[in-house]
C-alpha cells in the first residue's frame, strides 16, 4: 500500500521565520553554556546563592550580558523584518506609481493614435472629393459631384495633438489643406444667387486647389481614370509624405519597430510589412525608401528634412501594377523632372503611354508624348523630339475622331493618312504638312479652287482622277481671272454650305443660289489624267454652285 503522505503543519515561509527567532536563543544558550557549563548545576547552584550578591555578582553580570547580546539580536532581527517590510510596501507603491503613469501615457498615445487616423481619413476623403470635383465641374463641364463634403467638426483639435508626431512646417500644410476643403465645402453648401457664377467661381477654387496638391506631371483628363483609386495615386509626393506621417502616428509602439538588414541601415515595419528603408542618414532626411502598404516603392532617392528632394516616384493601378515612374532632380531651390513615364491603362499596345521620355522645363522633350485639347479631349499623342513631332504620331479631333496618323518630321507630316470625319481623305506623301503624291478621296484644293477631287495627286496638285472646279461667280469672272485678284483666299464656309444640297437637282439647286445670293461661284465636274484638267460640258448637271451665307440678297 501507499504510503500516506504526512500533513506538513507549517509553511516553508512560516519555517523560515521560526528559525530565524530560534537562532538567538540557541547561540544565547550556548554562550550560558561556555560561560556557566552545565545549565542545570548553574541554574541549582544559583538558587542556593539567593540572596547573597557579593557571592552572584559575577554571574548576574555574565547573564546581563548574553540578555543584552539576545535583546540586541532580536532587536537587530526585527528591525531588518520591518524595514524590509516598509522596502517592499516602497515598492509596491512606486510600481503601482508606474504603472498610473505608464497607464496615463498610453492613454495620451490612444488619443493620438485615435486623433491621427480621424485626421488621416479626413484628408483621403478630401482629396477623393477633390479629385471628383475637378472630374465632374472642370472635365466634364457638369453639377459637382458630390454635392456636399464631410469633415470631422473637431478637427482644429484633432490636428492640435499631433504637434508631437509632426514638425511645424508639417501642420501649417495639414491646416492649409482643411481650410481649402472648407472653403470647397462652403462653396457647395452655400451657392451665389446666379448658378453661372456659381459654377465658375468652384471650378476657379477647384483648379487651384488642385494645382498645388496633384502631381505636376499629371494631365488633368486622365483624372478620370481614378475613379475608384484611392487619393495615393495622383498626389504630389511631398504632400503623400506627409499622410504617411499621419499614417505613421495611427499605429502603437509595439506595431512600429526598427530592424537591421544587409542592403540598408534599417527598415522601419509596421505590422513586419516594409514602411521606410534608411540607406543612410535617418528617417525622412539622407538617402530612403518609403513603401507602400503593399510593400512597392512609392518613392526611392533623397530626402531632406522630411521633403523629397531626388530619385524616383512611383505610382500604381489599385496599388498593384505600375502606373508611372517620375525621375526628378534638384539643381537648385526647385526639384524638376528629367525623365518619366505614365501609362494610359485605357490605351491600345501601341498607345499605352500619355508620355515616356526625357524633360526639359516640365514637358516631354524627346519620346513619347500626350497632348491635349481645351475640351480635355486627346489632341496628339505621338514621338517627340527635341520639343517638336518626330516619329510616329496620331493626331485628333476634338470630338475624338481621328485626324491623321503617320509619321512627323521636323513637326510636320510626312507620311501617313489623314481622315475627314473618321474616314480616309488622303493616304500618301506630305511635304510642309499638306498632301504632295498620294491617293486622296473627296479632297478640296483651295489654291486650284477644286473641290471633291477623288483620286491621285502629284506634288500637291490633282494628277488622276475627278473633281470639280471654278468655273466662274456672279460677275462673270473665269478662274484665270479669280487666280490673279491679289491676295485671293478661299471661303471655307462655302464647303461645308454647299454639302447639304447634295440631294436636291442639281440644276434647280443651281438656280435658285443665284437667285438668293449675291456671292456666288461656279464650279464644273473636270477630269484629270496626267495632271491635265479636262472640263466636262458646261451643262448645269456638270455645275455645282458655291456661295457665302454673309451675302444673301434681301427680298422687297
């Protein structure tokens, strides 16, 4: 069978203190004992001796003695207890004293840390509103949208308690970019008595506004395409810099933490994801990297004094694959862009880029380039070089239809086709921008005076085909007559007039111009072969009439 365990009485902390007060008594009794030797005869012959001092003195004294030592042990035992008491009771009440105060500061920390992501927020959602103002009023010419903006109403208090995290040149720029929102916001909640000025006056703020906050390098019309990006995307990288010290702010000490790597003097992780990468120097001034939440560069090169000042800028679509890379430099007091490239996520294999290329004062010098016409509508897109057209290019109209597309040289056509509303007008050669030899479709040669020429030209002139031309205007006056008025210029309103009557008879049509006009010309059907002009018969079904809306004959 098992043993039993014996019942243990006392605690080990309770034999301790036992001993401790035994430890006297035992050393006192073995002093008696080397003093007197056998208690008990000492103690018996003690007792015989009562009453005979002179006899006991010398034992009395020797007893006082050990008594005092024993007293003085035991003295000595509970002063150490009790100061050892008071000790611990010390510090117990400077760790609860430390632990008020650690509580205390990490109650300040949550309220910055709170403050700091409201702030945070607010500022994203105002650049998304920004960005979607600038879309609706100045691209598209429309109501705002939104229509009303929403801020946190304490944010003067908000932004106050991160004077810790931010330096002063910090929260003057978060403070300026509130009151600009509340300024749009204003403006929307409370419009002029006239809707025109209304309009006019938002979108003036709006383009303001968004000039200092966008990214020089952005063209305002692929604006539209970050309908649904966050605010990272279009924003000037200073001012990026700066919500990502906010960002900063939002996140414990335990969650930001400093590690040392190989490539670098050490990363800063939030969450053990890449933040910012010191090469050298600290954070936010020498040489860095600052990352995005998914761990891409946003921004390579040099910093000082938490500003980028040279190196590269990179951008995302949804944060994932690259949508641009900015190269700047700074020569001077200004950073500049020497090289750059930004991708039209909309664009086909061949026209991916808005540009791609080397700067010289903020535009594309030699690459590939963008512009743009006042509608926001694409004008040319195309390779530049040395600032002028050079290389393959395709130009537009300003409702979007193609214009030409060929090859440029010297900033003039050169080879290609050029299109009259989306269809082909001229394929073939230019020389100083106009048609020279080619294959030409309905082509009006303003100098010749011959309009609908349909087929083959040499050096600019009508070489094979048909078309019609001058034949004479209201005063009876031939071409050769017409050719030699100095400075003679064509009437290009007289072409696009004349396209609507194509459907009614000719003759009649001819007819009744003549009568109604006072400005008027002939043109005859004539045929070209080997650039020589033959003109069919002057009959009025071979004779289309031209003539100037400004010149109507006024009815009695």
């Amino acid at each position: 069978m098992a043993k039993k365990k014996k019942k243990r009485y006392l605690s080990r902390k309770q034999s301790w203190i036992l001993l401790v007060f035994l430890i006297p008594l035992i050393l006192s009794s073995l002093v008696l004992y080397f003093i007197f030797g056998n208690l008990f005869d000492a103690f018996g012959k003690m007792l015989q001796l009562r009453g005979n001092p002179s006899r006991t003195a010398d034992a009395i004294a020797s007893l006082s003695y050990v008594g005092t030592i024993l007293l003085a042990l035991y003295s000595i035992i509970t002063t150490a207890i009790f100061s050892y008491l008071v000790w611990k009771v010390s510090i117990g009440s400077f760790q609860v004293s430390k632990e008020l105060k650690s509580l205390e500061e990490n109650r300040d920390k949550e309220v910055v840390r709170e403050q700091a992501l409201i702030v945070y927020y607010d500022l994203q959602r105002g650049f998304s509103y920004l960005r979607d103002l600038y879309i609706s009023t100045v691209n598209k010419g429309i109501s705002p949208n939104p229509k009303r903006l929403f801020f946190s109403n304490e944010w003067i208090k908000n932004v106050a308690t991160l004077r810790n995290g931010l330096s002063n040149e910090d929260l003057n720029i978060v403070y300026q970019m509130y009151n600009d929102f509340f300024t749009l916001q204003s403006l929307l909640e409370n419009p002029l008595d006239n809707s025109t000025d209304q309009n006019d006056e938002l979108s003036r703020v709006i383009k303001g506004v968004s000039e200092r906050y966008f990214a020089d390098f952005f063209p305002s019309p692929a604006l539209d395409q970050y309908a649904t990006s966050s605010a990272d995307d279009f924003l000037e990288i200073n001012f990026y810099i700066i919500l990502q010290k906010i960002y900063l702010l939002t996140f414990p000490e335990n969650q930001v933490k400093k590690q040392k790597t190989e490539m670098t003097s050490f990363d800063v992780m939030i969450n053990n994801v890449r933040f910012y990468s010191v090469r050298s120097g600290e954070l936010w001034d020498g040489e860095g990297i600052l990352y995005t939440a998914n761990d891409y560069k946003k921004a390579e090169g040099h910093f000082t004094k938490g500003l980028f000042r040279t190196g590269k800028v990179y951008g995302y679509f949804d944060n994932v694959s690259k949508h641009y890379l900015i190269k700047y430099e700074t020569t001077g007091p200004e950073r500049t862009i020497i090289e750059g490239e930004l991708i039209d996520s909309h664009g086909t294999e061949q026209e991916r880029y808005y540009f791609n290329g080397k700067f010289q004062n903020g535009v594309i010098f030699t690459g590939i380039t963008t512009e743009f016409h006042s509608n926001g509508s694409v004008s040319f897109r195309g390779n530049v070089k040395n600032g002028i057209r050079e290389g393959r290019g395709t130009a537009y109209m300003e409702d979007g239809k193609i214009l030409f597309k060929g090859l440029y040289e010297q900033g003039e056509r050169s080879q290609g086709t050029l299109y009259k509303k989306g269809k082909e007008h001229f394929v073939g050669e230019f020389r100083d921008g106009r048609p020279w030899n080619g294959k030409v479709t309905n082509y009006d040669f303003y100098r010749e005076k011959v309009k609908k020429f349909t087929g083959k030209i040499r050096e600019g002139k009508p070489n094979t085909g048909t078309g019609i031309r001058f034949k004479r205007n209201e005063f009876g006056f031939g071409l050769d007559d017409i050719i030699h008025q100095e400075n003679w210029e064509p009437d290009d309103s007289m072409l696009e007039q004349l396209e609507q009557q194509e459907d009614y008879y000719q003759e009649w049509i001819n007819e009744e111009t003549r009568r109604e006009y006072s400005d008027w010309e002939d043109y005859i059907k004539v045929d070209w072969k080997e650039g020589e002009a033959l003109e069919r018969e002057d009959i009025e079904e071979n004779l289309t009439v031209y003539y100037s809306e400004h010149n109507r004959r006024k009815n009695n």
